[in-house]
C-alpha cells in the first residue's frame, strides 16, 4: 500500500511540473504525415492493431516519444529509419496534427473487461500492482503536462505489446523507471485482461 501511495504522489508530482508545450503546427503537420498514413493512417488510426493509434493523443508525449525514437532512446528500427530525417520542428508539426485528431474507439471483449476494469482502476494489492488511474486518469486521457499518454481506445495487441516489452526491460523510456516497475508485476492474463478494457474504454 505504501508503495501504490508513493506511486500515486510522484505522478501527482510529475503532473504538477512545468512542461514546455509543443508549439507545432497542425496544418504544417498534416502535409507533413503523408509518410506516416501506411502505418498510422492518414488520421491517426492505424488499422493494423500492432501499430499504435496516434489521433487525439497528447502532444507533448508525441514530441516525446518522436525526440526518442530517432534518438535511438525509445529502441524501434522501423521508427528510427522513419525519424532519421524529421527535423525539430517536423516533430512538432507531427505532433500537433495527430492529437488534434479524434481517435475512433473499439471495443472490449466482453469476458475480459470485467477484471481489466478491475486492475485499471484498483490495482492489485497482492501482487502490488498499481492503479493504472494514477497516472492515466480515471477515463485514460493520460496526463499531458506529464507527457503520460492517453490509453482510452488504444488498440489492445499494441498495449500487450508495450507492456510486455517494459515488463522485460526491452523498452525504456519511462520516467523514472515507473511503467517498468509496474509491469514487472503484471501476469500475461492482467496484460491481456487491461489491454482488451482500454481498447473499449
């Protein structure tokens, strides 16, 4: 309990900060994403459930996870060729576009989102897995000023994805190490369960 309490006061922490806003350009960005619409589709809706959904998402943590990946920060061959050429302000741009789009929801397996819902928004106490509510709110809109993403509607194979990969420390780009240690925690049914109740929430 001590620990999901002091998890809790470093997102509040975290939220609190000042954090500079990115200053892209949603009109630039768009003529900017015609390299980005095989993947992301030209709104940001990926069709394919393995590649993340980018509409409507913060855009302080696009800037984020944009600045990591060509620096080789944020590990993705893909994403590191696709970046190589994006200047600052590209980024910017990029980022501006995609969250000021509207993400299309989808939808939960009925079976699943009962114990999904659960650990989202209660955690595990036994095994000490936080809230998911924390950081990412209670609707999943993230925190922006904290640059924690936005999970509502996310394509759940993409969440079991990157859940996974921070649970064996092959992503790491997480602030202070948090979405690491709470993964680690994480047993494949949670990973699934919470997966499949974002996707619909």
């Amino acid at each position: 309990m001590k620990k999901l309490i002091m998890l809790a006061a470093a997102c509040v922490a975290l939220g609190s900060t000042t954090a500079a806003i990115a200053a892209g350009d949603a009109t630039a960005g768009k003529a900017k994403s015609a390299l980005c619409m095989a993947c992301h589709n030209p709104d940001g809706n990926s069709i394919n459930p393995t590649y993340p959904k980018l509409a409507g998402q913060g855009a302080d943590y696009l800037l984020k996870q944009l600045q990591e990946l060509k620096s080789g920060v944020r590990v993705n061959p893909i994403m590191l060729g696709m970046t190589a050429a994006l200047t600052p302000q590209d980024m910017e741009d990029l980022s501006a576009y995609f969250a000021s789009q509207q993400i299309a929801r989808g939808a939960a397996d009925p079976a699943l989102a009962p114990a999904g819902e659960a650990l989202f928004r209660g955690g595990n106490l036994t095994s000490g897995v936080s809230a998911c509510t924390a950081c990412h709110g209670v609707a999943g809109a993230g925190n922006p000023v904290a640059k924690f993403p936005a999970l509502a509607g996310q394509h759940a194979q993409y969440i079991e994805i990157q859940l996974k990969a921070f649970r064996a420390m092959e992503r790491a780009n997480d602030a202070g190490q948090m979405m690491r240690g709470v993964a680690a925690k994480l047993t494949d049914p949670e990973i699934k369960a919470v997966a499949s109740y974002l996707q619909g929430l």
